[in-house]
C-alpha cells in the first residue's frame, strides 16, 4: 500500500510540475516603430493610448536623418538597450518607413522573438517622399534630411517568414500635404489598391478609413484591432468591411 501511494505521489508530482508549466502566462510587449509622420504629429496620442494596454508597449525612436541603413542599426541598438529579448513573444506594429527598417533588420539579424508584425501601408502616403524632394525641399531639409532619397531609391525588402504572423492595414485616405501636392503623386503612376501591390507576404489585411495622419493622432480607431490580430491572426470580421474609397484626395472632416 506505501509502495502504491509513493508511486502516485511521484506520478501526481509530475504531474502537477507539468501543468503549471505551461499554465504560465507568456510575457507579451509590442513595438511600435512610428514613421516619417511622427516628426509632424508626433507620438503623444500614441503613447496616451497604448499606456492602458494589458502588455508592455514600447514606442521606438530609431529613424535616422542619413539613411535606412543607419535606421537599421539604430533599431536594433534600441532592441539590445531597452532588453527587448527578455519577452517570450514580440509584436511589431510598423508604420511606413518602419517597414523599411524593419524587415532588412529582421533579415539580418533573424526574427528572434518576434511572433506578429501588423504593417501600416499606403499606395498614397508612400508617395510623401517624393513630394518632400520635388516640391517641399526646405521642409525636407529642416525635418526628414537624406532619408527621404534613401527610402525612394531602397527597394522594399519582403519578408516571407511564414512562422511569424502578418497583417497590412491599408490607409484609404490622402494627408494633407499629398491632397496639396495630388498632381507630383499621381505622377509616379495609378493608384493601386490591391493588397499583391505592396509585395508583402501577409496572412490578413484590412482598409482602413483613415489618411496617414490619422494613424497618429486617432489610434482608437484601429487599436483594438492591433490586439484582436495579436490574439487571433486575423483582423476581426467586422473591420475588414472597410473598402478604399472612390475619390481617396477628399478632405476629412474631423471627428
């Protein structure tokens, strides 16, 4: 009879061991990676919103006035400072040129702990560079620096990792300074809506009813969905019924 209850002791022990193992929590954060936006609307919006999420969020500053090279390098200077590999599973949120720099990164140094990366894109405000240089250079000058050029003459490195999960929100709207400056965007070509334009592997995407501007200063209009993503691997249903817009170069009233 001892004999028996010491071996289901042993097995319970094990057991027991097991199960809490894996009962314990994995520790999230997300990083956000702001772009050439930042420098106008800044981050204050951002980091209000963020500040009340159930995971540490991280907003970087990485971007380089000289180049995306160096962006990359900063970016990863930031991952080693702020000790980022401590969480078990990393989410990325990247803006336009945070795509830029994040995917070279991730190439070069591999994916490390990142689960999810949600890409903030836009057929139109990917065009801002160019406006920047041909029509707006004293404002180039005074805020972007070299890395406007850099970004417009740097092919866009897809990352086609399949084990980390991705998702592309696509803006649908024009920011003021490309509305301004339509004929210099609508020079570079048509615009195009699909998804395959972007050259990004992606396990979802969704419009979303917003001009590049907005993804700074309106973050609870997509911020649930930033989690709901995390959590699920997809965009919720609901929200994947935003379409692009008939005429993108409207002006927004704001709300």
């Amino acid at each position: 009879m001892k004999l028996i209850l010491w071996i289901w002791c042993i097995v319970f022990s094990c057991y027991s061991s097991s199960w809490g193992q894996d009962s314990i929590p994995k520790k999230h954060a997300l990083l956000l990676l702001p772009g050439f936006g930042s420098r106008i609307n800044g981050t204050g919006a951002l980091k209000r919103y963020f500040k009340k999420a159930e995971m540490p969020v991280y907003v970087a500053s990485y971007i380089s006035r000289k180049s995306i090279k160096k962006s990359t390098e900063n970016l990863e200077h930031y991952y080693q400072t702020h000790e980022l590999s401590q969480y078990d599973e990393l989410h990325v949120m990247a803006y336009i040129v945070g795509a830029w720099t994040l995917n070279p990164w991730i190439i070069q140094h591999g994916k490390r702990n990142i689960k999810t990366i949600i890409y903030d894109r836009s057929p139109l405000q990917e065009r801002a560079p160019t406006i920047l240089i041909e029509d707006l250079k004293l404002v180039n000058a005074l805020l972007f620096g070299e890395i406007t050029k850099d970004f417009i003459k740097t092919p866009y490195s897809n990352l086609r990792d399949t084990s980390i999960h991705m998702g592309i929100f696509i803006e649908t709207y024009a920011t003021k300074v490309v509305r301004r400056h339509q004929k210099t965007a609508l020079r570079l070509g048509p615009i195009r809506w699909d998804v395959e334009s972007l050259q990004q592997r992606y396990d979802d995407f969704t419009y979303i009813p917003l001009n590049h501007d907005q993804m700074y200063t309106k973050p609870q209009e997509f911020g649930q969905e930033v989690f709901y993503f995390i959590k699920h691997g997809h965009f919720s249903e609901g929200f994947k019924r935003n379409v692009p817009v008939q005429n993108p170069f409207v002006k927004l009233k704001k709300r």
